[in-house]
C-alpha cells in the first residue's frame, strides 16, 4: 500500500512539472466598428459613399494558440496558430484560410536567437514594428497605404532572429512560395517557376529611441520573360525603407522614408491599376514586377497620451518614378488622425478620420474615411 501510494505521488509530481515547463494559451481580439466612406474614382468620376459595420479597424479581429516547451539546456520549441475572421459576420479572413493569418513552429535558445517555419509576418514588418504610428490598423490612415511592405505576410518562410543585444537585434529571412498575388503567377513544381523573397531587419530600441531598416527582394519567376499591361515584368522586385520614433514622454515623433524599385510590394494593385488606367487602387497585398518602374514613399507622425487613451495624426505620400510617370500616374497624399481610449487593460473605443488624394496614384481619385467602433482584447 505504501509502495503504491509513493508511486502515485511520483506520478503526480511528475506531470504536475511537467506541466509546468509547457504552456499553451488561447488569445484573441474583437475589434468591431462603424465605417463611413465616400471614394471617387478618379477625375470626372462620380462620387460614392457606403455606410457599414467593419471588422478590424483597431487591429485585425482573431484567435489563436501558442505554446512553448522547455526542453533543457536553455532550448524551447513554441509554436503559433492564429486565425482571422470578420467580426461582423463570424466568416473566416485570409481567403478563407483556418490559420491564415500565422502558422508557426520555432526552436529558440537564450544565447544564440531563434528559428521559424512557416507563414508569419515578414521579418521587415517585426523589425518595423512602433514605426507607424497608426500601427498597420484604422484604414487608409496606416503606412501601409502607401509602403505595402511595412506589414506583410509570407508562406512558406523559414527566418532567423538574433537575441536582443544592446538594443540591438536582426531578423532574416527567406519564403520558397510567398503566396502573394501577382501579375506573373507562381506555380508549377520546380522552384524557378514561383515568386521567391528574400527579407531582412534591422532594429535598435532602447529607451526613447527606435531606429529601423528593412529590405526585400523578390525573385521573379521563370513566367516572367514578357510584358503585362505594357510592361517589362522579366525583373526582380527590390523594396527598402527606414523608419524610427522617438519618445519625449509628452509626444512620440514617427518618421519614414523608402523605395520601391522595378516593381512594387504590397502596393501592387495600385500601380496595376495606375498603368490599366482604371480600378479603385486599393492595396491589397499584391506583388508587380514592372522594369524601370519605381515608388517613393514617405510618413511624419506623431502619438500623444491623453487622459487614458492616445491620439495619433499623420501625413504620408507615395510619389510614382520612373516609367510610372509615362502613365499619368500622380502622387498620392494621405492625412489622418485618430484617438484610441482605454476603458480597461483589455478594452477600448477608437475614432478616426483619414483622407486621401490621388489614392493608388490615380488622378483625381479622392477617398474620405471615418470611423467609431470598440475593440476587446482576450
């Protein structure tokens, strides 16, 4: 009897550590608002308006799991799992996609960083993270308005991140299938015939001071050896920026600037339908390889707290170089401003305001935007 009574205590010790060196969290957002928008396509163009309830203004509404194990030795191996979806409906985000937003399996050591596989967010968009003062939500008011790659997404990634040293870290990495939209499609078995990236960070925060660096480059694939809408497409993509912030406690100034050479990154769209003369040039993530043709991009900003919430403002532009100027294409302009307000640790209210003029670089394409709504953190 003794003898099974110690056993059941060993047993129970045993799991009871073990469970404590693995964990696994259920986390999330619920971020729901109201939206209004008037658009005009371009010069001579009628002006639209919509009123409607929108998922994701102040962050993108998910849930997700993670985990991590220790396995000694100062090793751990975690993974994500993170789902999108509409607020408004309950249907999946990402086209759809279980995981679409993050599906991730990593070993990570104290002394010499981390390594990833799977689909995450670029490693320019880690490294660029407190850049934008909007943070890559509310609308057109987030730089990735105008610089698609401050927050994008790759399949198919395996990336490298450095410890934190002195404020200092770097992250690499390198997508086999990024699985972005373009107007050469990937495909086919062998490797030469899928768009393929190549990405990197670098990134020094410490104290009021964030400073960041970011490239991408993306390989063409063997389909691109002729002409799309009147372009060179047979080219590589190349898309650069730097960007920082600095804290005065009072107020955080935010600042960018970048290129995008020989194509675009994340503002593909747009420019596809700059040079098709037509279509709304909302960015959607795309990718155009387009020889000679190049974007310049640039943000001022700034965040203040207030009470218990925080107001942010700022102005970007994406200016069209190169061949993009044969096309007609004009600057695009965007000025928001917007207000996030805590009602608790895990509960908040927005409001913002953002215009926008030449919107995807289209003559006289004109967009207003507000909105209101609450946002719930679990």
């Amino acid at each position: 009897m003794k003898k099974t009574l110690l056993a059941a205590a060993l047993i129970a010790g045993y799991a009871g550590a073990a469970s404590a060196q693995n964990s696994v969290t259920l986390y999330g957002v619920v971020s729901t608002g109201l939206e209004y928008q008037t658009v005009k396509a371009g010069d001579g163009a009628e002006t639209q308006s919509r009123f409607r309830m929108d998922t994701g203004e102040w962050n993108g509404s998910r849930w997700g799991l993670r985990g991590t194990e220790d396995l000694g030795n100062g090793l751990k191996a975690s993974f994500v799992l993170e789902s999108g979806f509409d607020s408004t409906d309950g249907d999946q985000a990402q086209g759809g996609r279980l995981f679409g937003r993050r599906a991730t399996v990593a070993l990570s050591g104290d002394s010499w960083g981390k390594v990833e596989l799977g689909r995450a967010v670029s490693p320019g968009t880690v490294a660029f993270s407190g850049v934008d003062p909007f943070g890559a939500s509310f609308g057109t008011s987030s730089y990735t308005s105008s610089a698609g790659q401050s927050f994008i997404r790759y399949d198919d990634m395996v990336t490298y991140a450095t410890p934190n040293i002195s404020g200092f870290k770097a992250i690499v990495g390198y997508s086999f299938d990024p699985g972005l939209s373009s107007n050469s499609e990937s495909g086919g078995f062998e490797t030469n015939n899928k768009n393929r990236i190549a990405s990197a960070g670098l990134r020094y925060a410490n104290g009021p001071l964030l400073l960041s660096g970011i490239f991408d480059y993306v390989y063409s694939n063997n389909k691109n050896t002729g002409s799309t809408v009147g372009i060179d497409n047979d080219t590589n993509v190349k898309a650069w920026q730097i960007g920082g912030a600095f804290d005065f406690k009072v107020a955080k100034l935010h600042a960018a600037y970048g290129q995008e050479i020989d194509g675009s990154l994340g503002f593909g769209d747009a420019i596809v339908n700059t040079l098709a003369a037509g279509g709304s040039g909302q960015n959607t993530g795309a990718v155009v390889f387009a020889r000679g043709v190049r974007v310049q991009t640039w943000m001022l900003g700034a965040t203040a707290p207030i009470g218990s919430g925080k107001l942010a403002v700022g102005v970007q532009q994406a200016r069209p170089g190169g061949d993009l100027d044969t096309f007609g294409a004009s600057t695009q302009t965007v000025a928001s401003v917007g207000y996030t307000y805590n009602l608790s640790k895990r509960t908040g209210v927005y409001g913002y305001y953002s215009y926008a003029n030449n919107l995807g670089m289209i003559d006289g394409a004109k967009s207003n935007m507000f909105g209101v709504g609450v946002r719930h953190l679990f």
